[in-house]
C-alpha cells in the first residue's frame, strides 16, 4: 500500500509539472463561475439559449460555425431549443441546394439537418472583407486555445485604450488578452447591444458569458453525457476495487507474504 | 515449456492437446510459478497488456469512421467527436490511452532499471521491450499526425526533417518519407497506414517478450535467482491475476478521471485548429511522453549530432545489461546505485521538463547539463560502480526475507550464531 502512496505522489508531481508547463505564459484571465465544470458539471440552459442569440446576431456575420447542424441546437445536452423552435431558427436561414431537375442551383430555407450557413463563401472571402485576417471558425475554438473558456470571456472584455507609446496600425485594436495584444476584431459587444428574448440585462459582461458558454458547448456537444457517465463509471471502478481488494486479501492470505 | 508434462483428463481434450497443445500452454499460464514477493511495481506489465488491447479495440472502432485524406481528416474526426455514437468516448479513450499506456511503459521500464530485471539471464526479454518501446513512439507519433491539427502537421515536418540530417542522401530521404515535397496527403496517408500496423507488430513482440520472460521467470524486488517452484514462489493463478486485476482497476480510474474530466489536459490546444501550412505555430512541441528525447535532440548544437544524440540516448538502453558491470541486480542491496538511481529519474523529469520549455537561455543549460549526466549514468557511472560499489549482501532466498528477517545475511547469521550459543 505505501508503494501505491508513493506511486500516487509521483504521477501527480509529474503530471503537475508537465501540466503547467504547457501554459507557461500564463496571464490572469477574468475569472467566472462556469457551471459546468467540476465532476457534475451541467450547461445553463438559459445562458446556452442567450449565447447563440449572441452568438447569431454578433459573432455570426464573420465568424463560421462549420461543423454544427441546426438540428443540434435541439438536441439532448445543448440549448435544448424545442422541435417547432429548432425547425424555425433553421427556416430563417437560406442555403443553397441542387443541382435541381433542370440542373440549376436553388436557395431554399435551411432544414434541422443543414450545417450552420458560412458567413463567406470561403477563407479569401473572408480575408478579403476583414482586412487581411481571417475570422476562425467557431466550432471547436473554445478548445483551440490554451486558456479555453476563461481566454475567450476575458478577451471579450479585454479591449482598451493602448497604453501610450504603442501605435497601433489601422484595423488593429489593442486587447490586453490577445497574444501579443493587438487584434484585427474590434471590440464585438457593447453593453445593451442586443436584447434579450428572456429580458436578461445585456451587459457585456452577461454577453460574454453566455457566448462563452455557448462556444464550450459547441467544441464539446456531448459535455453532459461524458460527465454524467464519467462519475457512473468511476463510482462503478471505485466499487470493484474495494471488492476486488478484499478478494485479494483473501486469496494472499493464504501464503506467508503480504499484498 | 518443454519441462512442462501436463495430461488433460478428458479424450477429446487430450486428442486435442497431442495435435495442438493449447491446453498445455493454458496450464502453463496459471500454474506459472511467480516470486511471492512481487510489489505493485510488477502489475505494470499487465496493465500495459491491457493498454495495448485498448489502443487496438479502440483504434479499429476510429478507423471505421476516420477519413484519411488532408482535406477531410480533421473534419472526419469532429463527426466522431459529434455525429458518432460514443465516437467522442472512443476517440478519448485512444486519445488518454496513448498518454497512459506511456506513463506505465515508464513505470515498467524504471522499475526494470531499479530491481536490475535487465541483467542476466534476462537481456532478451529487456531489449524486445527496448524495440516494443521504440514502435511505441513511432505508433504514438504517427497517431499525433491522424488528427491533421496544426501540431499534427508541424510535429510531422520537424520529425521527419531530422532526417535530412543524414549526410548526402538526407534530402532524398525525407522527399521519400514524404512522398512528395512537403507534409501533405500522401504523408497522411502512409502515416495512417503505418499508424494501423505497428501495433499489430507491437502484439507479436509481447507475446515473444512474454515467451522470454516465462524461460527464466520473473525477477523480484529481492533479485535473487529462485527456485521454482517452490516456498518462494506462488502459482499466477490466482494470486497474480487477483492481484494485477486489482493494479489494473486502480489505473483505471486515473485513466478515467482523464478521460471523463480532462480529457484535453494532456494534448495540445493547437491541435484543435486545422492543419495550415502556411501558418507556424508559436511553439512546436510533442506530447508530453516524448519531450526528454526532444530536449536532448535540441541540446546539442549540432542537426546531426542532436539528432544522433536522441537516437543513442534511446539505443544505449539495449546494451545496459552490458554497461551494468553489477553481478547484484536489486538496487535494494545496492546504496550507492540507489541514490543514482533517483538521481536518473529526476534527470528525466527535469530533461521532459526542458522540453516542454523555448530552448534559450538558462532552459537550455539546464537541458545540456540534464543530457550530459543522462549519458554520463549510463557510459561511466554504471560501468564503474559496477566495480567499486560495496553491496549489502543479499539474503538467501525470498522467504527470509518476506519473514521479517534481515535482508542483511551477516545479521541473518549472526543472528543464528546468537541463538545456538544460547
């Protein structure tokens, strides 16, 4: 048993170093309660409904969300938005489909199993409108940065008046968040620039958050379920071990030496 | 097996048995004798069974659905991540699995260095470990590439760009590692390919590391020759499956808290962006299982040097039981080796450490000085001590010392004088 003690100690230095060694520039990002951290950890449903409001009002004109399908925003786990909801945001949407009969391509309102519509027809497109940079795909940014979520609210909130001696190019704001602090994106949200369906105050604060909350849920759509079953499966482990522990007991303790 | 007689009782298994002996070798197996002293330092190799047939049931599962293809890779990995059913537990369960089956290879190689298992009459079973370790890395490193992120494609150019190291036909070997003139499609798809077969290579090197190992039995923290079987030894049905069953459970839930809790703790946030050319990213870095290799590679000046200095830090492992001039394997009856023991480890952690760090400044002293002892352990430390280290002698069998008695044999002794004279 001491060895396991020790063992336990050392795994746990080494993956504590090594850990933090990933995020050695580590800055103080803006800290907030994220409810689903922690072994329970759960979306707010409301936050998820706001942040896509967010998320297609604000975000949506630039950035991309290719890897989502409208029919996930109904699904079990997400913002859980009902079936006549789900099939109605869809429906505001226009994609194009064909080659019909004639061989002519044709618009037509979005189905639930349509992807997100791209914001630009491509990469250029989207270089060509934003001054040379390209607005990332939302899908899985969340988990494409080192800070994740706590990265994305702060840098949300993170823009400033450069410090003096700092000039800055046409285009490019100052950020204190963003690696190197300056960005092509200007500042996305200001407070009261949307309204809320459910009457939630629209702070920039409140924004961030629940966009926020938003993107952790599109990187990671199945967020719930793994942390439901996770505690299932490692309650499960616990309870075989001690069983399986004292079987062993047992057995050993048949022979002169100890386990 | 030879001195195996074994006779099953029914006829149909025994008109078996005559033609393929099956049921001898499934004797075999349970009634193996093992030291009776094992610690838990010994489940390792169980658990590494077990970590293989993961990272095959789990990686045959992700090839049903991967696509390998430069445009579609990445975006076939966010359908299982999203659209396949459990895909997002099948792929982290690969994904975590890699790191764990590493952490264990770890645990079970320097335990192997402590108790001395590589030394005679064991050097065979040690070196086809030292070769499965080696397609481990190649496995894992392809692996990293499948995802298409920009680790995977920015990894994939500084690694095989090593080889452009060797003199004259460098260049032409990475063009043909390539299959082209960059990390592009064909490299992906080769790397898939090779990525698919390694571990099936890895299976049939277990089996003969498994072979060798049962010839002359295992090892034990005592590192003494045994008699088997016999009052030291137990059979490994059941003490030793109950007791590695119970080794494995415990590792299983660290690997599911990884898995369930954190499972991107270990990767790399920079492989959740597609892979672009174009674009470097700010550090290039491998998983975290194959930064003391890359800080020695980046430790020395020198391409070729660097790239010849992680090969043979690699490669002096298959000649330790050569280099260790020691006739006492456990390092317990061993002071002096112990202590350069620990100190081995902690210049591993901290060369993995620097490689997780830029390589400038006071990180990369530090990692030259952490690869210069790393060779000096095993070129001059262990070659010498080998001859001037004075041993605690070592007690005659395993029962002596499981019994509480002194694993010191003159106390032993003395001990037994002091109780006839009384």
């Amino acid at each position: 048993m001491k060895n396991l003690i020790k063992l336990s100690y050392i795994l746990s230095f080494f993956f504590l170093s090594t850990a933090s060694s990933f995020s050695a520039e580590k800055v103080d990002y803006l800290k907030t309660d994220w409810s689903f951290k922690g072994l329970f950890g759960k979306f707010d449903r409301g936050s998820l409904q706001r942040g896509y409001q967010v998320y297609t009002e604000v975000c949506a004109s630039c950035h991309s969300m290719k890897y989502l399908s409208y029919r996930n925003l109904g699904e079990k786990g997400g913002p859980e938005f009902s079936e006549a909801e789900t099939k109605a945001i869809a429906a505001s949407f226009e994609v194009i489909d064909g080659p019909n009969a004639d061989g002519e391509m044709f618009t037509r309102p979005a189905k639930l199993s349509d992807k997100f519509v791209m914001p630009y027809e491509n990469v250029k497109a989207a270089q060509a409108a934003n001054g040379g940079a390209y607005p990332p795909d939302m899908s899985v940014l969340v988990k494409a940065r080192g800070g994740g979520v706590d990265y994305i609210y702060s840098l949300l909130q993170g823009y400033e008046d450069a410090p003096s001696g700092m000039a800055l190019d046409d285009g490019v704001h100052y950020n204190k968040y963003m690696y190197g602090n300056k960005i092509k994106m200007s500042a996305p949200l200001s407070d009261g620039l949307i309204e809320y369906g459910d009457g939630t105050e629209a702070t920039v604060e409140q924004m961030s958050k629940d966009v926020t909350t938003f993107l952790m849920w599109a990187a990671e759509p199945h967020l719930e379920a793994r942390h439901q079953m996770g505690f299932k499966a490692i309650l499960y482990l616990i309870i075989l071990t001690v069983l399986v522990y004292f079987s062993m007991k047992k057995i050993w303790s048949r022979v002169e030496s100890e386990v | 097996m030879s001195d195996h007689d074994y006779t099953p009782t029914s006829k149909v298994g025994k008109w078996f048995n005559d033609r393929l002996p099956l049921l001898t070798l499934a004797n075999h197996l349970t009634d193996y004798p093992t030291p009776k002293n094992l610690n838990y330092w010994w489940t390792f190799g169980g658990i590494l069974t077990f970590c293989l047939i993961t990272q095959i049931v789990t990686g045959l599962t992700l090839a049903m659905h991967y696509i390998a293809h430069a445009d579609m890779a990445f975006e076939s990995v966010e359908h299982i991540m999203r659209d396949v059913n459990y895909g997002w537990l099948i792929r982290y369960i690969h994904a975590n699995g890699a790191s764990m089956f590493f952490l264990a290879v770890y645990i079970h190689i320097f335990r192997s260095l402590f108790y001395g298992s590589y030394k005679s009459p064991r050097e065979i079973i040690w070196i086809i470990g030292i070769i499965i370790y080696l397609l481990m890395m190649a496995a894992a490193f392809m692996g990293y590439v499948l995802p298409w992120g920009q680790m995977s494609f920015w990894g994939a150019t500084v690694i095989t760009n090593l080889f452009s190291a060797i003199p004259l036909v460098g260049e032409g070997i990475v063009t043909w590692l390539w299959g082209g003139y960059s990390v592009d499609n064909p490299t992906l798809t080769r790397f898939f390919t090779l990525h698919y077969l390694i571990p099936f290579l890895i299976l049939g090197l277990v089996v003969l590391h498994i072979w060798a190992l049962h010839v002359p039995g295992n090892n034990n923290p005592v590192g003494i020759d045994i008699k088997k079987p016999s009052k030291d030894t137990v059979p490994f049905h059941p003490y030793i499956v109950i007791k590695d069953g119970f080794a494995l459970l415990m590792f299983m839930i660290v690997f599911a808290f990884f898995v369930f809790y954190s499972p991107n703790i270990l990767g790399h946030a920079d492989n959740y962006i597609e892979a672009n050319p174009m674009v470097t990213p700010a550090h290039i870095v491998p998983e975290w299982y194959l930064l003391p290799f890359y800080a020695i590679l980046r430790s020395v000046p020198d391409k070729l040097l660097g790239v010849v200095a992680m090969l043979s830090a690699i490669l002096i492992l298959a000649v330790l039981p050569w280099l260790d001039t020691s006739k006492i394997r456990s390092a317990v009856f061993r002071p002096l080796y112990k202590q350069f023991y620990w100190i081995l480890v902690a210049d591993v952690l901290i060369l993995g450490y620097m490689g997780a760090m830029p390589a400038e400044g006071l990180y990369l002293l530090i990692a030259r000085v952490a690869t210069a002892y790393y060779f000096l352990h095993f070129l001059v430390i262990l070659p010498v001590l080998g001859f001037k280290e004075k041993t605690i002698p070592v007690p005659l069998s395993i029962t002596e010392s499981v019994m509480g008695g002194s694993p010191n044999l003159a106390t032993a002794r003395n001990k037994e004088s002091f109780e006839k004279s009384k």
